[in-house]
C-alpha cells in the first residue's frame, strides 16, 4: 500500500538500535514510527536551539525596546 510519508534509510549504533526497540515495544508501536517521532522531537529542539540563539543575539546589540502596551496598541 502506498504512503504518503518519505521513506530514509539510517544506520545506529548496537546501543542506539537496541534502545529503540525497547522504546517502540513499551510504546507498543513499530520501530520506525517511534524513530520518526524522535527524529521530530529533536528537530524541535534543535529549532529552539536556533530561535534561542537569534533571541540571544538580539538581545546583546542595542536594540529599542517596546512596551508591551505600545505593542498591542498598534496591533488594535
């Protein structure tokens, strides 16, 4: 049967390969769904990574400031 997701091929570590199955067993689901959810779940994080670095950044270079009420004022 046809799917709609993009299928890749990994290669892991003994340790990593083994961790996985024990994760997809107890979560009583296959091994590359579980896979696919961690994958999602660190491009998260890597993303924050990201947005925090640029937040950091900003926040360093002499930047004006807003007010939270000037803000929404201008959003009205």
């Amino acid at each position: 049967m046809p799917t709609l997701k993009q299928r890749i091929s990994i290669t892991v570590n003994t340790d990593t390969g083994l961790a996985l199955k024990k994760l997809a067993k107890m979560h009583k689901m296959p091994v590359a769904t579980k896979a696919g959810e961690l994958l999602e779940q660190a491009l998260e994080l890597e993303e924050d990574l990201i947005w925090a670095e640029i937040a950091d950044q900003r926040s360093r270079e002499k930047a004006k400031y807003l007010s939270h009420e000037i803000v929404w004022k201008s959003v009205k």
